[in-house]
C-alpha cells in the first residue's frame, strides 16, 4: 500500500476531509492546457518577423541565449546568430558544422578568432587551414569585421597561409586584426628570421590592428610591424606590446594613428622602443601606456635611476593625453598609503622630465590608474593636469609647460 493511500484512509477514519483532487498535482487536463500556452507562446514568437525575433533577443545575456538555444533547432539558430553578431566564433569543428548547415549563421559572423584552445598542434591547426580556405571561397565570411589569431613559431606556415586568406578573400568590412604571439625567454636577431616572411601578404584597409608580441625561442616568420605598414594609409589606432625592440623592425610610418596602446615591462625594457615607436607613429594624440610596475618601488629606491626608464616616451611629441596604467601586486612590505604617495610621487616625477625643456609641448593631461590583475579591472587614480606658465618663453619652437594641478 502506498503512502498516499494511507495518508487518505486515515484521513477518512479521523473524520477530515480528503485533499482535493488538484491540490494532489495537476490533472491531465491541467497538463494540457499548460502546453497548449506553452506551444501557443512559442508560436506567437516564431510568427514574427525574422528581424524582431533578433531584436528581442539581442536583449539576452550570454547565459540566457545558451538556454533558448536548448528548446528547439529555431531558437537555437536565433540564439547562436545572436551571439555570433557581439562575440567571436572560434574555429572549433562543432562551429564550422554549424556554418555549413545554416546560411544566416555565415552572415551573423562578425569576429571570428583562430586560438590556442582550437589549434592545440600543427595537425589541428592544418585542419583549421583546410577548413577557412573552403569556407574563405564559398563566401561564408562575407560579413566579418574582426579576426583574431594566436600565432606560435612551429606553425608559421600556417600563419602565413591564413593571413594570405584573410588577405584575398576578405571583404571591406574588415577592419580589426588581433595577433598574438606567445611569451618565450629568448632574443631574436637578423640571423635567425624566417625567410618566409616575405610571402606574407597583410589585409588592407584595416583602422584597427592589436599586437602582442612577446620573446620566442623558435624561428618567427615574420616582422610583426609589417602588418602596420600594410595599412598605413588607413590605421587609427593601434596597440603595440612589444616585450623588447628588435633592430630588423620595420620603420615605416603610420601617420593616421592618433590612439596608442604600449607596454613598458619593468626590468625588460629598452629604451629604444619608444624613441623608434614614437618615429613610427609620429601624430599619436593618446597615448596609453601600460607599466606594470611603474612607481612600486622599494623605499630607499633613487627616484631619478629607478624611473628614468620611462623618459623616452617624451618622444611622442604630439602627445596631449598620457594614460599610465600601474599595478601594485608585485610590492612587499609598504602600507597602501605610503605606496600611493610614492606613486604618485614617482609619476609626477617622469611628467615633469616629460615636459622638460620644450618636451611634449601639447601635453594637457596625464591620468594614473591602477590595474587589479585578479579581477581584472582598471580605477582610475589621479589626473596631472598641464598648462603654461605664467610668462611662457616668447620662442615659438620652445613652449614651458609644469604640473600646476593634482587631483586624487
């Protein structure tokens, strides 16, 4: 006998009323009407215009969309071009296959990025070759904006292959390219290039052009600044993190580019960068630098021999904004009031040597800000605001500027 059961007849034998019929859960009936509003709320949905559909669900998060695309084959095509248009599609086969059975898919395409994660090996990235060149000339990428690749030096040919690709079969909506290139403790000299560098044939017309480019211990296939040159005559902004300057670097100028984003490593950095970043884009306006280690000093540190290091990027000269972005995890043994104070103090010490004898002559603004590396969020800290003297010097070739004002 079932508990159910029991729980009835005992209610019965003490004389109370049995529960009713659809406080037990619901009957079949119930059941029924509940999917026909179900069914009825989907299909009031799916009778709507394609364009509102995407409207509406452009509205979800990430975390919403993945659970649309679990109730049927519609939704989950309405939830993957949907994500496809605002993040980047990685070259996993699974996407592929997707892009093979649903045309609206290759046109939601907006960024698509080759990474470590789906090219663990030189097979896999040679399938993912495979696979970009069919897709490449079957026009399924006709709307992408974005690329993304993460290079490593044991598939440089590769490498070259796809910018090739991405260089004949791109369209004009192209604009942003993202190069990486893993971190590896070994300098690269003239001796070691790769010849095949120069079968490489960059994207054109590009604005927008990221590289992170770090020390390797193999043979590299290519000047990674070439690909600015390509785009000369059409890059804006640019992001340059270069662990160390190597000679053979090409010196071509991009003079379009007015936004810039550096790294100035602790430790690691030669001042030559700067000077010959500064000549390779010479109207650079905003200025970005990222200096990990900038100001976290030990306390008996010589302020003129610890942050003379980062003098050179009084280069840019035309320069009017100055963004230093600083972490302090690394510091030991200091209260984070005494460790601000340095900062601030070591900061404003390499401002004043910026705008030293006519330096930086356009330079308005320097902000400070702090990047937590954990969470991964950058507050800002203190603005250095720039203007001229009282009585600035006569010469038109010399214009005297100090640091007038402090806000924390």
């Amino acid at each position: 006998m079932t508990s159910s059961v029991r729980k009835h007849r005992a209610a019965r034998s003490k004389g109370v009323k049995p529960l009713a019929k659809a406080a037990r859960g619901p009957s079949r009936k119930r059941l029924q009407t509940l999917r026909n509003h179900k069914d009825a709320v989907h299909s009031y949905f799916t009778e709507l215009p394609s364009e509102l559909q995407l409207k509406i669900m452009g509205y979800c998060d990430k975390r919403s969309l993945s659970a649309l695309s679990l109730l049927s084959s519609q939704f989950r095509e309405l939830a993957l071009r949907t994500l496809w248009e605002t993040e980047p599609v990685e070259t996993y086969g699974e996407n592929f296959d997707q892009l093979d059975k649903h045309e609206d898919l290759r046109r939601a395409v907006r960024h698509l990025a080759v990474r470590r994660e789906s090219t663990p090996n030189r097979g896999r990235f040679s399938d993912i070759v495979k696979r970009l060149s069919t897709r490449f000339k079957k026009g399924y990428f006709r709307a992408i904006q974005e690329f993304t690749i993460e290079y490593r030096p044991n598939t440089s040919d590769y490498f070259v292959a796809i910018m090739n690709l991405l260089s004949k079969y791109g369209t004009q909506k192209l604009k942003t390219l993202n190069i990486e290139v893993p971190y590896q403790y070994s300098p690269l000299t003239n001796k070691n290039k790769d010849p095949r560098q120069e079968t490489i044939v960059y994207p054109t017309g590009l604005t927008t052009i990221n590289l992170d480019f770090g020390y390797s211990g193999q043979r590299l296939a290519f000047d990674p600044l070439k690909a600015f040159d390509a785009n000369a005559d059409t890059l804006t902004t640019a992001t340059a993190y270069l662990k160390i300057w190597y000679k053979h670097y090409s010196m071509t100028p991009c003079p379009k580019v007015t936004t810039l984003y550096t790294l100035h490593e602790f430790g690691l950095f030669d001042k030559n960068c700067a000077l010959e970043l500064a000549s390779k884009f010479p109207n650079v306006e905003d200025l970005i630098i990222t200096a990990p280690c900038c100001g976290v000093l030990w306390p008996s540190a010589h302020v003129p021999t610890s942050m003379g290091k980062y003098v050179a990027w009084r280069n840019f000269k035309k320069a009017k904004k100055v963004t230093i972005v600083y972490t302090t995890e690394i510091d030991v043994g200091r209260s984070l009031g005494l460790l601000h104070n340095d900062i601030l103090d070591n900061i404003k010490y390499v401002v004043s040597m910026w705008i030293e004898d006519g330096h930086m002559a356009h330079l308005d603004e320097v902000h400070a800000e702090h990047l937590n590396h954990e969470e991964g969020t950058i507050t800002p800290s203190f603005i250095f605001k720039i203007t001229p003297q009282e009585y600035p010097a006569l010469s038109r070739t010399v214009t005297t500027v100090t640091v007038t004002e402090l806000l924390e």
